[in-house]
C-alpha cells in the first residue's frame, strides 16, 4: 500500500505531521510518499524515517520540487510517541535558548549576561540532556558565536544540542551552523513536553 501526501507549500513543521499521520494510517507494511519544496523539509523527513525505523530515498523532481519515500517496513515504530527512554530515574533537562541576549535591556549586558549563562552551564556537573536553539538563539550556535566553544565542549559530552531550520534559513545562517544539528518546530516541541525540567534564561 502507497499512500501519497502533497506538503507543496507548507511551512515546517507540517510535511513532518502529515507523514507521520500518513506512517500511521498504513497500519503496517507500506510506503509513503511526500513531495515537499525545500532542502530542509527533505532533512527532516529523513530523520523522521531513521527515529522510526524506516528508510527513506528522495527524488528531485525539478527546481524546488521533491519526492521522499518512506518505506514502512513491519516493525516500524510509528506510533505518534517518540519513544524516547529515560534514564535510570534522572530527570530529563532540557534548556531553550530563544534569543543570543538573555533579559530584557540593554542588548550589551543581555549579550554578555547570555555569553556568561552558557559558560556557566558548561561548568555544571550535570549538564543539561538537550539545549534548543531557535529565533535569535539559533546565533549561538554558528560561526562566530562567542559562546560556540563551550557549546562545542558540551556536545562533546553528550548534550544534544538543536537549532531551528526555519530560523537558520531566516537568518540566513545554514551554512554558518557550527555545531549541533538542524531540526524543526515538530521536534522542538517534543522535545519539550517531554522534558521533565525546561530551563529558559
């Protein structure tokens, strides 16, 4: 069975939740196919299949147009939960850093007050399991961030750390990414609602 979704057009991150609405409705074996107009809609369709389970090849169809297939394959989990585990009782942290300046002032003090944050967490004896980048935050996280080191330093420990493919691109800043991976709103928001600690500075 083949089921056909046409995300022309949408903005991130609906072609991720018409997929997976789509993965769901086969209810079992079968393939799904999205065309979609952008590079990063193609990303994120992709890492969707691998957290499922599932494979998936892209076909460019012509300027701005591409096809994804998803193959399903029986033990997919395409349930809607991420299926995420915890670990061992500790509390999942994640940290949302929505803009390069923390507090509300003078963008000066906000900037080293931000710049001083980071440092900070990077010296924690527990470090935060994820941090999410996104709007003006998504500037940590790229060439020429003052705070990219200890950023780098954490994601060489473990800590995930996500920036938004949508506030790249308006920022005009998705080559510059220097560290950490690109997502989009669907995985932002899971993210959150399943952390069982949100820090916001």
């Amino acid at each position: 069975m083949t089921i056909k979704v046409n995300a022309m057009g949408d903005a991130c991150p609906i072609p991720v939740v018409k997929t997976q609405k789509a993965m769901q409705e086969l209810g079992g074996a079968g393939t799904v196919e999205t065309l979609v107009d952008n590079e990063t809609a193609v990303q994120n369709l992709g890492k969707l299949a691998a957290s499922k389970g599932c494979t998936s090849k892209t076909e460019k169809l012509g300027e701005n147009e591409y096809r994804v297939t998803i193959t399903v394959g029986e033990n997919a989990k395409v349930e809607e939960q991420s299926g995420e585990c915890y670990t061992c009782g500790k509390p999942k942290t994640v940290v949302v850093l929505s803009s390069d300046k923390m507090g509300s002032g003078n963008d000066e003090l906000g900037g080293a007050l931000m710049k001083a944050f980071v440092f900070a967490l990077s010296q924690q004896e527990t470090l935060p399991d994820t941090i999410l980048c996104y709007n003006g935050g998504v500037k940590l996280t790229c060439e020429g961030s003052e705070s990219l080191e200890d950023l780098k330093g954490m994601a060489a420990r473990g800590v995930e750390i996500m920036s938004c493919g949508t506030c790249l691109n308006f920022y005009d800043l998705k080559e510059k990414l220097a560290v950490g991976e690109v997502t989009n709103m669907y995985v932002i928001v899971e993210k959150m609602s399943g952390a069982d600690r949100v820090v916001r500075p």
